[in-house]
C-alpha cells in the first residue's frame, strides 16, 4: 500500500535499487497481481474513509505514523503524516485527551499486542470512540506493522538495514506513557505467559460485533463477496465495523496464503504459526499449527513449535532459516539481517518464494493484531497440558469460526 495519492512514487521502500526503478507494493507485475491493489485500497479505505466518524483523519494519520515509526521506516511515517489535512484556524485538530488515547493505543498494539486488552479499549471509549471507530484504529495499527514489515523485507533484499533503530528509539522515548496507570499493554515486569494449543479454540469478541440480523448494504456484499467469510463467526461480525477494510484484507490475504507458486504452502504457514507463537496470539496459532501440521504432514513439528518456538526448527537448514528470519522480522522493530536473507538463498528460497516469506511474516504482523486485541480465545483444559514456554510479546476451526486471524 503506498500511503499517498500517487502509489507509483511511493516512498515506503527504502532500498536504493527499488526505490530507484519506482517499484512499490502495487506494482502487480512484479509480484501476486491481488496483494499490491488490495493492500493499496485497504490503506485509502482505512486512512481516507468517506465517514471517518470520531477517529479523525488527523488522528488516523497521526496513529499510523507512530506505528511506522516504532517500526524504524522514517518514509512511511513522513508519508502518513502527508496525507492528515491541515487548516490556518486549527478546525481539524482533534481534542487532546482523544488524541492521547489514540497514541497510547498504537503504542501498545505495535509494541505489544499480548498484552493489549480491555483496559485499553475502555481508556478509547472513555475518549468517546465508537465500536466502529475502535475496529478502524486496530486496523490502522495492524495494517502499518503489515506495511512496514513488507518495506522492510523489500529493503533487506536492496541490500539495505531492516529498519532505523535511530528513529525507532526515539519513537519509543517521545511516545512513553506519562502515567504509570497507562503503560498497562507494555508492562516490563515480563512476557505473559501463552498456553499454546494445537485444540479447536473459540473467539470472544471485547467489542460487540455488527448483529448477524442487521447487516446494511455494505457490510452484506463483503460477506456475499469471500467464501470465507460468514456472519456465524463473531471475530468477522466484529471487523465487519469497517466493512471495506476486511474485504480488501481478506483480498490479500488470501492472494498470499492461497495463490499458486511460490513458497510451499506448507512453510506459508510455518511462517503464520512462528508468528503466532512469538507474538503470543493462541488462537492464531492454534488454526495455523493444526494447518502446518496437515499440509506439512508433521504433527510432531507443529506441537514442538508450540512448545519451544524456533529452537524446534534447529536440525533443519531450511526450516532454521526461514524460523530466524521470522523471529528477527517480527520484532518491532524489525531485525533481521544480510545473513538471514542469504540463509534464505543458501536453502533455495529465493524469487516469489523468498517475497512470499517477506509478506507472510507481514500479514500476520497485521493478523495477530486484530485477533488479540480486539477479543480473546476460550483455552480448553487441555491447553494446560500442551502449554509451552511464555511467549515475548511482539511483540480448519470449528464452523463458523475464523480461517485466519
């Protein structure tokens, strides 16, 4: 997505080669033709709304900009803070008790979506934002850690860092809660420990979801429009708030999960339940170690990705290496390096299927955000008995449940 209005001079890609040939993530010629269109749309759909309600443009920019540069990516940020309007006579400027709320929320759930829950959707209610304004700003945040990691992926293959720890630090530093009370999503006291299951989870929305019976126009033709949608799961009813969002992602989504060529779809969702795991979201991991584990016919593997996180992939070079990479480009900000790029290469992951790695890691940047801090899995007892080590926060379900986060 290329966050002004010329998507062909989109300067989120930082690496001198591809930024030099103009190359941007709608570039369909270059890569899987839905991803580029329909993460470009959701971008406009998310940052531009015809009816933005109570979380202003201002604050949608401003929002999305703290994200990317938390995330170390100084381009994207100077151009989502481009696109907020700006007037003489302060008509736009968004009331200051809203605006700290928004920040301290993308805060949280780029830092830290294990530990954002209901004391921070409470803290944006309590700053008069909506059930539809809440879903758009968690969408806004998730869509910049999908953005940003792309970004960084692309920069990695140029050749150039994964992110500007100089700006992140800084980010960190100006963006700090003022109030102990408001550091709750980011408490340094440790990680929150996860029970990771390979079980059939359920989902709890924190958020009331759009009634099944009351869809408006809108909101219908998205279900009517993806087979793997339906209105009996609550997570969909829930990101149903902002209908245009969830189609365009759902786009992508599946254009990346499902398309043809490319990385095995096997390793696609390693790389989903490696991130998962690390960024402590149980439910998403649960659906994609269950998919792993069918597609890869390797329960064994699966269960021990649950249990011990990368170190599980260590006895194989291929699957080390796409773990490492995963690992270090789902921190916030990202971390991976020349050497696990080539490490990559070294185990013949390398074209499409080396860009599919990078927009893997990404999307579930973007999946695992939505999934933890908008509601919360039910765990069955026997989580408890499969339950691996506490997760660092980023950090086929039943019926009617969610395919994906």
């Amino acid at each position: 997505m290329c966050p002004d209005d010329g998507p062909r001079s989109c300067p989120s890609q930082e690496g001198p080669d591809r930024a030099g040939r103009g190359v941007t993530l709608s570039d369909d010629e270059q890569y899987r033709p839905a991803v580029g269109t329909h993460a470009d749309a959701a971008g406009t759909a998310l940052l531009r709304p015809a009816r933005p309600g109570r979380l202003s443009p201002v604050l949608r920019a401003e929002a999305a900009a703290l994200a990317a540069e938390l995330a170390g990516r100084p381009a994207l940020a100077a151009a989502y803070r481009h696109r907020a309007p700006h007037t003489a006579d302060g008509a736009h400027e968004p009331d200051p008790g809203r605006a700290a709320a928004v920040r301290a929320y993308a805060r949280a759930v780029t830092l830290a979506p294990a530990h954002a829950g209901r004391a921070e959707l409470a803290e944006l209610e309590r700053a008069g934002l909506t059930a539809a304004d809440i879903v758009a700003l968690a969408q806004i945040v998730a869509f910049v850690s999908y953005e940003a990691r792309v970004a960084s992926g692309l920069a990695l293959l140029d050749g150039a860092p994964a992110a500007d720890t100089a700006l992140a630090a800084r980010a960190l530093a100006r963006s700090a809660p003022a109030e102990p009370a408001a550091h709750r999503a980011e408490q340094d006291a440790g990680p929150v420990e996860q029970h990771f299951t390979l079980d059939t989870l359920t989902w709890t929305p924190w958020i009331e979801p759009v009634p099944a019976d009351a869809l408006d126009a809108d909101q219908r033709a998205v279900i009517d429009a993806h087979a793997t949608l339906s209105t009996d799961s609550p997570y969909y009813r829930t990101l149903l708030h902002d209908p245009a969002a969830l189609d365009h992602r759902t786009h992508v989504y599946n254009a990346l999960m499902y398309g043809r060529g490319g990385l095995p779809r096997a390793e696609r969702e390693l790389i989903t339940l490696l991130v998962s795991r690390i960024n402590g979201c149980v439910y998403c991991a649960s659906v994609h170690g269950r998919k792993f584990a069918q597609l890869g016919r390797d329960p064994e593997t699966a269960r021990r990705v649950l249990d011990e996180g990368t170190a599980a992939l260590a006895g194989d070079p291929r699957r080390a290496a796409l773990g490492r990479f995963t690992e270090r480009q789902t921190a916030t900000p990202p971390a991976a390096t020349a050497d696990d790029v080539a490490a990559l290469r070294a185990a013949g992951i390398d074209g499409i299927a080396l860009l599919d790695v990078v927009h893997c890691v990404a999307l579930f940047g973007w999946a695992n955000r939505l999934m933890q801090v908008l509601g919360a899995p039910a765990v069955p007892e026997s989580c408890t008995e499969t339950s691996g080590p506490a997760a660092a926060p980023a950090a086929a379900p039943a019926a009617g449940s969610p395919s994906h986060g």
